[in-house]
C-alpha cells in the first residue's frame, strides 16, 4: 500500500464481471481499466449515499495507514452488465482493487491467535467506534495471511442517526475487551486513547 495515498481513483469496467458473496446489494469481480493499466477489482453495486460513505470511509482509513485495498470510483456501462443493474441512475460503482485479495476470504470467527498476530487491530476497532461502523466481523475483514487484514465494506458506517457523542459499540472493540483483566484493560484503553489522538 502506497503511504498516504488516500486518492479516490477513477475506473471503467470490462464486461465479463462474475458475482460474488455480498451482504447489501450485488458484488461483482471484474477487471477494470486504470490509468496504471488493467486490475481486478471487487464492484459494488449500490446507491450513490452508499457509494458515499464507502469513498469517505476508505479516504480515512488509508489517511490513517489502516489496511484498506485501493478505492475507486467505477463506470459501469449498462451493456456490460448483463443480468445485473446499476446500483443508481448515473451508473457508478465502487470498487476495490483485489490485488492483495484474489478471494473473497473472509474471517468467520476471529480467534485469539489471529488477534494477537494483527497489529493494526486496535487501531481499527477505534476507527470502527470513531465512523460508527458496527458489523466490521465476521464478514467484513478479507484475510490476505498470518497476521494480515484488509478492510472492506464500509456502506453501513455513518448512519443518519448516530449521533457525535453515540457510542457504536464497535465488535472488534467487544471482542478485544472479552476475558481480558482490569489491568488489560486499562492497557487497552490507554492505546485506544493513543489512536484516538491521532486520529
């Protein structure tokens, strides 16, 4: 991942796009023309708000050096979209590239090994608690290796109704929380308080 780049590119997608698991709308992985050549990407089509919230939550997880896949902004031309439909009426999708993530491998249930192999794992779980973003697990982590994570799906985050002061109570926060000693604890929450500072 390019350090602090937090661009938004832009993409035109090929046909011969296939579906994958998705949980809101329709995923398809494609190949997608670039101004640095031809990649796959994950697209996702969904509603300009979604596609919204998607592009602004990615911005500020690479901003921040959190594990996200590079965002795009996709055209997708009706024609090449065969049985599918467009998420809006002005045909744009967002996408991730799918470099780093061939699969769509996702952790069902996290256990405590693979926690304490990921570093940025606190770090994420603030995010999460900072944009509101309450269903980062199971399904929404692709696991690209021991100890590697990448973020995806960020449409539910920064719901109307939460409110500045609203507390999310973010699931990687909960499960790093479980089991652990007031002493752990207290360590946990001085390093979340360091991330939120930074952020």
């Amino acid at each position: 991942m390019t350090e602090n780049n937090f661009q938004v590119r832009l993409a035109t997608a090929y046909p011969g796009a296939q579906p994958v698991q998705s949980s809101k709308g329709t995923t398809l992985k494609a190949e997608i023309s670039t101004d640095q050549g031809r990649k796959d990407a994950f697209v996702k089509l969904i509603s300009i708000d979604d596609i919204a919230r998607e592009a602004l939550c990615a911005v500020l997880a690479r901003k921040l050096q959190l594990p996200m896949l590079q965002p795009y902004y996709v055209h997708v031309d009706p024609s090449v979209l065969g049985d599918y439909r467009a998420g809006n009426i002005h045909d744009i999708a967002f996408g991730l590239e799918a470099e780093e993530a061939p699969t769509f491998r996702v952790i069902h249930q996290l256990t405590e090994e693979e926690i304490s192999g990921w570093s940025d794992v606190l770090r994420v779980a603030v995010f999460d608690e900072w944009i509101y973003n309450r269903d980062r697990i199971p399904t929404n982590l692709i696991f690209t290796g021991k100890g590697r994570f990448r973020l995806i799906d960020h449409d539910e985050a920064l719901p109307n109704y939460a409110s500045p002061d609203a507390c999310s109570n973010a699931q990687l926060l909960q499960h790093l929380a479980r089991n652990k000693s007031e002493i752990e604890l207290h360590q946990m929450r001085r390093k979340a308080f360091e991330s939120i500072e930074e952020y």
